[in-house]
C-alpha cells in the first residue's frame, strides 16, 4: 500500500471563479488538515493555449494568491509552480510513450477545447492529459481533488499508471490515483446557461462569479442570473427540466453545507427574488473575503514568489527521488 498523497492542480489562466473555489479550491483546504498535499499551479498546462508571456507570469502569482487565500497553508500544503521542477516534462515524455493514440482520441475535452479545427490545435493541448498523468505520477500521489470535468482525465491518469506498472512489470510501482470529486455539487453551472459549465473561457463575465468580484458586482450578477417563471417547489424530481434554477440552489445549499432537500423545503413557496437575495448574502459572506485576500497578498509578489519557490525546493526533492527510479526501469543508463 502506498503512503496517501494528495495532488491536484490549477491552471493560471486568469480570473479563478466560483466553480474552481467550490469543485476544488474547498477541497484541496480540507484535505491540508488530514492528509499531506501538494498544490501546483499547473503554467506547463496553460501554455497549450497561446498565453501572453506577461500576462502568464501574472497569473500565475495571482493563482498562488488565490490559492493562499482560499485557505491553503504554505506550512501544511506544498505549494509550487510545474514548470520549475523539470521532473514533470521529463515523466510526460515516457508516459507519452506508455499512453494509447486511441486513448487519447476519446478525450472530450480536446475535442471540445480544439472545437472545429482540429488541425490548428496544438499538440501540446492533444497530449495534454498525459502531462496531467505526469503531474500526478511523478509524486505517486494516491488522490487527487478535482472538478467533474476532470473525471476522464484521471480515468486516463490510471490506465496509463497501469500500463506502465505491467509493460515494465513493477506491480504496484505507480499506485492507481484515485479522484476525489465533491458529490453533492461537481459541476457549477454557467449563470447563464444552466447545461454549459461555468468556466474562466466563457465570454459573458455575467456567467460567473470571481474570486476578485466585488460585493456589488455579486449581487449584480446574481440579480441578472438566468431561472424560469416557476415558483420554488420542494419535489427534487421538478428540477430535472430547470438547470439554471437547479444550480442557484445547489450553490446555496453548497455554501450552506446542507443538502439541496433542505434548500429547497426552507425556500418553498417563495420567488426567485427573495431567494436571490439569500443567496447573494451567501456568496458575498464566502467570496469577498477571499477576493479582498487576493488583492491584499498582490501586494506583496516578493511573498508570493518565496512561497513558490520553497514549495518548489520541496516538490523537486520528492519528484528526483522518484525520477531516479523511474529512469532505472526504464531502463536509462
Ligand atoms: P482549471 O481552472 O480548469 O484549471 O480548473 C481547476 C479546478 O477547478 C479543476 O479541478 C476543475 O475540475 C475545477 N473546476 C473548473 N470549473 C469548474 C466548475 N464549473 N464546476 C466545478 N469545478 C470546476
Ligand atoms: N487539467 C486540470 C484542469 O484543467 C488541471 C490539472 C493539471 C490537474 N494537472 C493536474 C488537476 C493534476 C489534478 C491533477 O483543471
């Protein structure tokens, strides 16, 4: 059995939103007090898509706030960026070896990321699970946080885990990551459109809620959000055909660590403006406090740059001592 150990990651793609706060920044803060963590802002990732140079280098510190300000502690949790241990790209390169064409072809997300130009893609985005797969081997992590979306490429993470374990026969080498996925809420929905996930890519920015957003603009944004004409009703089984009255829901009771039955008993009866309120309250309760974290620590990039780099110094201790046994199966001289 191998040691538990948790690894996730984060792209610094820009404004964090309510659905990385809720599908995995809430997660990676509980999981600190049991377990022990890495947290890594995953730049390596970020690059499958063109990223000006500058901007990149800022969100990438602004991730780390993000992180920090959600709650992760530099002294529990290892906190580090993925291009500066080397270790990462050197494991994807094997595994690119060890993982499928065919696997790869079944990946939704690429096929959704690249849209209809398949061609112009780069291919760093088509092998991207495997440097994911990478990430996550090369600490031999045990479990890993992440949103739904995330389900198929951990389902890859294993696979490829296993093939490598057999072609080279060392059972047990890799131990099978297991997905950590929030049960009650996987998926924040899109304000907008109730069936789109909420996403950093999405044009309107009245389909998310920031991290940075300001209390006005969370009500604002609230006030504007898309439902239907129907009252609240306490039969679950009614909001099979109402995504977007579903996802306001399952956010509060979300917020409010209760189960979306309780939710929907207590605002029964009521319209969707009384419950847009509470549920404004709620979110300016969760969010603003981490928002104004982000731009207090912002201030201060020297900080955040020392907690990368001891993350990092800590990170790349694991990750060679790994390698180097790595590199002898393979076979390397
Ligand atoms: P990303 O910003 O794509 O790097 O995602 C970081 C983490 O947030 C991953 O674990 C995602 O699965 C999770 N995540 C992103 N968007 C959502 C969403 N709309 N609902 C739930 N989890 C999400
Ligand atoms: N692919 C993940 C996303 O887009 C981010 C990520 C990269 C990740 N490497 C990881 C998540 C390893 C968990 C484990 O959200």
């Amino acid at each position: 059995m191998s040691k538990k150990l948790v690894f996730s990651g984060v792209q610094p793609t820009g404004n964090l939103h309510l659905g990385n706060y809720l599908g995995a920044l809430k997660s990676f803060v509980s999981l600190q007090k049991k377990m022990d963590c890495l947290y890594c802002v995953v730049d390596l990732h970020a690059i499958t898509t063109f990223q000006d140079p500058k901007e990149l280098n800022s969100n990438i510190l602004e991730t780390t706030a993000a992180f920090l300000a959600s709650g992760l502690d530099a002294k529990k949790s290892i906190i580090f960026n993925q291009s500066s241990v080397s270790g990462h790209a050197e494991l994807a390169w094997i595994l690119n070896c060890v993982c499928r064409v065919g696997w790869l072809n079944r990946m939704t997300q690429f096929k959704d990321k690249a849209g209809k130009d398949k061609e112009k893609a780069s291919v760093g985005l088509y092998i991207y699970p495997n440097l994911m797969a990478a990430d996550i081997l090369l600490y031999k992590a045990t479990h890993v946080p992440v949103g739904a979306d995330q389900k198929q490429h951990l389902e890859l993470s294993r696979d490829i885990a296993q093939k490598f374990n057999n072609d080279f026969k060392v059972d047990n080498f890799f131990p099978l990551p297991e997905p950590l996925i929030q049960k009650n809420i996987s998926r924040i929905m899109s304000l907008r459109d109730g069936t789109k996930k909420m996403s950093k890519s999405e044009d309107s920015d009245y389909s998310r809620i920031n991290l940075k957003d300001s209390a006005d603009e969370i009500v604002k944004k609230i006030k504007k959000a898309k439902t239907d004409t129907d009252p609240i009703t306490d039969n679950i089984k009614d909001y099979e055909k109402r995504p977007e009255a579903l996802n306001l829901l399952s956010i509060y009771s979300e917020l409010s660590e209760q189960e979306i039955q309780k939710t929907i008993t207590e605002f029964a009866g009521k319209n969707f403006s009384f419950f847009k309120n509470q549920l404004s309250e709620k979110l300016v309760e969760t969010i603003s406090p981490i928002g104004s974290n982000i731009a207090k620590l912002l201030n201060d990039k020297k900080h955040l740059e020392d907690v990368l780099k001891k993350g990092t110094e800590k990170a790349y201790i694991i990750a060679e001592e790994n390698l180097k046994k790595i590199r002898e199966i393979v076979g390397f001289v």
